[in-house]
C-alpha cells in the first residue's frame, strides 16, 4: 500500500512540475556565423562542476529523471551575449537517479543507450553549437543547432547568464524537447498504435546549470 501511495505521489509532482517546463520549437538547422576563435579568451566549461539533468515518463504510470554529463564545451560572450559557442555531451553517461542499482536502474539506462533509443554506439555524443542569442524579456534566449543521432534541428533555449569576473554561470530554464523530431521513435504514439498505457511522452525536459570560466 505504502509503494502504491509513493507511486501515485510521484506521477503527481511530474505532472504538476510540468506545467512550467516550455516547449522548445525545432526548425530547421540554422546557418553558425561565427565560431570560437580564440580559446583563451573565450570560456571553457567545467564538466565536472556542471550539471545537465533529464525527465521522461510514460502517458500514463512512471516518470524516470536523471542527469547526464557535458564532454567538453566553449563559449564566447560579449556584452551579456553569448556569440558563438560549441557543447558535446557525453551520451553513455546517461545515469538514471531515481531508480537503484538493481531495482530497476541499470535496466533504464541500458535501454535509454540502445539502438531503438539513442543508439550511444553510433551516436556516443550529441551536440549543440550557438548560431545567435539576444535577450527578451529578461531572459537570454541562445539560439543553436541540436544534433542527437544523426538529425540536427534549430532550438531556442531561454537562459539566465550570470558574470563574476573570469567566471560565468549559464542556467536554463526547464524546456521540453521532442525525441521524435531526432529520431527516438520508441514507444512514441505519433509512429505506433495500439500502445495504450504503455505509450511513452514524445517530450523529454532538459535543463543545464554550466560553470565557466576564462
């Protein structure tokens, strides 16, 4: 009785969480006008104090969060904006954080790698580089081209960038991608029928909280 009531409480807070997480648009990829150029000017992240996390769930029963590491990335900023920019994820680090080791967790995140999901064998990093960003509405909105498997698509990310003098912090707000627009077809209602309870959400939320520094 007491597993089914933290079930039930569980579903409740990831619907009721996701009512602030923002949808992200993917377009078409974007032209990148300007790279990186100067490594030592520009700010390289620091993958072990950053964070990047992930939820998803099912339409109907569990919701699995987790986190994921950055491989590497640099940026550019000049006057609040960040003007160029490179970050690769690392995507056989995908941990599960809710789940434990063997309850379930290992199970997870073999499957999340696997050639029906996102296939980390072929594709062991995803990638986002910076086209453009401005800010709006108090927020920074970096606009760049995502690349997970082998499709790349436009995004639009709505950030918080914070400078103490060599040192920056670019926090995201939580926005919601859709593993379909990539490829991830899994369990998705839009490509297979008949699923019913066993339908997995098309939207995947991400946030990042990056530490860099000159």
């Amino acid at each position: 009785m007491k597993k089914l009531f933290l079930s039930i409480a569980v579903v409740a807070i990831a619907l009721t969480s996701c009512k602030g997480e923002k949808k992200v648009e993917t377009k078409a990829e974007v032209k990148v006008e300007e790279k990186v150029a100067d490594p030592i000017a520009s700010f390289n992240v620091n993958v072990t104090e950053s964070t990047m996390t992930w939820k998803g769930d099912k339409k109907v029963g569990d919701a699995h969060n987790g986190d994921i590491k950055l491989q590497k990335g640099i940026f550019d900023v000049e006057s609040g904006v960040v003007k160029a920019g490179e970050f690769v994820i690392d995507m056989n680090s995908i941990n599960c954080l809710d789940l434990e080791a063997g309850k379930g967790k290992e199970k997870l995140e073999g499957h999340l790698k696997a050639s029906d999901f996102f296939d980390v064998e072929k594709f062991p990093t995803a990638k986002f580089v910076v086209a453009s960003s401005e800010v709006k509405d108090g927020k920074l909105h970096i606009t760049g081209n995502l690349t997970i498997k082998d499709v790349t698509k436009s995004i639009t990310v709505p950030t918080t960038l914070t400078e103490n003098g060599n040192d920056i912090t670019l926090k995201s707000d939580v926005f919601n991608v859709d593993r379909t627009d990539f490829g991830v077809q899994y369990g998705s209602g839009k490509f297979f029928d008949n699923l019913k309870d066993k339908a997995i959400n098309d939207l995947i939320a991400f946030s990042f909280d990056i530490k860099a520094r000159k």
